[in-house]
C-alpha cells in the first residue's frame, strides 16, 4: 500500500495536496459547524427562558393590578413574534384604555393596537384558546367605532372566536362568561336594533335568556365565584326570566360579593340597587 500512494503522489502531487486541503477544510468546516450549531442551541434556549421570564413578571403585574407598569413593560416586545407575548401585549393596551386617566383619543388608539396585537397573536398560534378570546374582545371593543353594520357582522367573528377559546379549553371560566354575555346582549335587543338587523342581513344574530343562563352556569360550575359579574348576570338574566327567587339569591351573592375592584364596588351597588327595586313591588 505504501508504494502505491508513493506513485499516485509522485504521479499527481497537485491533486494529492488539494485533496489533503480539501479534507482540512472539510473537518474545519465541520468543527465550525458544530461549533455553530451548539451556539444556536444555547441562542435558542436563552431566548425561550427570556420570553419564559418576560411572561412571569407580565403575570405578576397584571395580578397586581399595575396597568401602566405592565404595558410599559409589554410595549418593549411589541415587534416579537410569540403569541404569549403578544396576547397579553393585547390585553395591556385594553386595560390601559380603560384607565380614567386616559383621554377618548389614546383610547381609540390603544384598543385598535390592542386589536393588531391580539390579531397577530392568532396568526402566530391558531391553538391558543387566550389568543381567539382577546380577539374576541378586541373586535368588540372597537365596534363602537365601526358603525351598526360592521358591529353586526362583527357580532359572528365574537361568536366564532368565543366558542373556539371555549373549545381549545373547556376550563376558562371567562370565555364561557362572555359567550353567555353575547348571548345575553342579542337576547335583549331591542325591537328597533332588531329590524335595522335583519335589514342588513337576511339572518342577522339572535340568542335567548335560557342560552346565555346556560353560559353563566356554566363559567360559575367550571370556577365558582370567579367574577362578579357572573354572578349579576346570572341574577339580571334569572330576572328577565321572571323567577324571582333565583334572581333574588344570585344578587345577593353578587351585592355581598369581596370588592376588590372598582367594578366590583359598581357590581354591588347595581345588586342592591336591584335587590331593592323587586323587593319594594312584593
């Protein structure tokens, strides 16, 4: 065997050094690959424990009601492409909207971008149930910008939106409780809404009490006493049912309901008030 590589060198000693060049380069290129790779491994997984620590403290604000902090915080990723960030970007700027402090301009503003996000949050990942409900809301949420028609049509995006969250899981309480609330809204629509409806549309939306009480018992079943406003609802809608004596026990637990927000302070009162109202004609 040695003899035999002395004639191919001596024969072509050219093409000997470029194939021992080419070997070199070969290996080199392997290491630097590898070296690559596992660089993008570690890249990788800094990035996920960065967006993983990201979602803790956005979690750990919204718990503690710190609106501005939290959509500070939010707003520095709002380029990302992870629909985690990018749902809960879409909730910021909602509750934001929301704050008394804020003007009837920036809120406009704010609930469209909030709107955008949630909307990008459910292009990135269709199976996030938190994604189809915060686009639900969102869409909503700008409808009194939009004009009756679009309003209406909007009305089966919300439905579509809802009923997929409550599919994707069956276990959150608050999209259970807004399905039962577009019920609820469409139950009680009045006449007039009603034919400006079906002059628009040749089957415009439509629901029932008994549907959206379904919902409410529902969302109090999967998570009991987890909003008080499921409970007023439940009450309101026990009410539009004529029993009075579910209505009086729903309101109740709504009026004495712990205020832990300033809408549950407003929950208790519209239940007392209530409370009063169909107690005084007894």
């Amino acid at each position: 065997m040695p003899v035999i590589l002395h004639v191919e060198v001596i024969g072509n000693p050219g093409a000997f050094k470029r194939s021992l060049l080419f070997s070199a380069l070969s290996y080199l290129g392997f290491e630097a690959y590898q070296v690559i790779s596992q660089a993008a491994v570690v890249h990788a997984a800094a990035k996920v424990f960065r967006v993983e620590e990201i979602l803790e403290q956005a979690d750990y604000l919204y718990e503690s009601g710190e609106t501005e902090k939290l959509y500070q915080l939010l707003s520095q990723y709002k380029e990302s492409e992870d629909a985690e960030l990018l749902w809960r970007l879409a909730r910021a700027s909602r509750d934001k909207a929301q704050l008394s402090g804020t003007s009837e301009e920036e809120k406009k503003l704010l609930l469209y971008e909030a709107l955008e996000y949630a909307k990008r949050a459910l292009e990135k990942n269709e199976s996030s149930f938190a994604a189809h409900k915060w686009y639900a809301i969102c869409i909503s949420d700008v409808g009194d910008y939009e004009g009756i028609r679009a309003k209406i049509a909007n009305a089966y995006v919300i439905k579509e939106h809802f009923e997929k969250a409550i599919e994707l899981n069956p276990k959150d309480a608050t999209a259970i409780h807004l399905m039962g609330i577009w019920c609820y809204t469409f139950a009680e629509m009045p006449w007039y809404q009603r034919r400006i409806a079906k002059m628009l549309f040749a089957t415009p939306p439509s629901s029932t009490y008994e549907e959206a009480l379904g919902y409410f018992h529902r969302a109090e079943q999967v998570d009991p006493n987890f909003y008080s406003k499921n409970l007023l609802l439940l009450g309101k809608t026990y009410l539009k049912l004529h029993n009075k004596k579910l209505a009086a026990f729903w309101l109740t637990k709504a009026k004495d309901y712990p205020a832990h927000t300033e809408e549950d302070k407003q929950i208790q009162t519209e239940a007392a008030q209530l409370l009063t109202g169909f107690s005084d004609k007894n």
